[in-house]
C-alpha cells in the first residue's frame, strides 16, 4: 500500500475517532515525533554555544562587513 493511502486510511479513521483515550495516546505519540524530529543533535548544540560566546566577545562581523568581504572575493 503506498504512503498517500496509508495516510488518508489514517486520516478518515481518525476522524471517527471518539475515545478519549485513543486520542490522548495518538497526541504523546505526535508530542513524541515533534520532540525527536525537532531536537538538536550535540554538534548542533556545541556550535550554538560557540556562536554565542563569540557573540559575547564581540568577535562577530556586521552585515557591511560581510557584503564587503563577499564583494572581495567575487571581484
């Protein structure tokens, strides 16, 4: 069965849906997703933290800055 059937035999079923508890467990599972889905990995997490502490000494370029070294290199 292809993934579009799938979703919309899942999507009709949910729409009779009328126990309480089916739809507290279909939320966990969707809280569940999001949280995976959206979490950061550690590199992710270490390079936020250096761009923050480079950030709070001022060690940062400002978008003139920038346009003026892009405009260097691709001259």
């Amino acid at each position: 069965m292809k993934m579009e059937t799938r979703k919309m035999n899942l999507i009709n079923w949910l729409t009779t849906v009328q126990e309480e508890g089916v739809l507290e467990q279909l939320e966990k599972i969707q809280e569940e997703f999001i949280r995976k889905t959206t979490a950061l990995t550690q590199s992710d997490q270490e390079a936020i933290g250096e761009g923050l502490d480079q950030l709070d000494n001022g060690d940062y370029l400002t978008r003139s800055q920038v346009r003026k070294r892009i405009g260097q290199k691709l001259n």
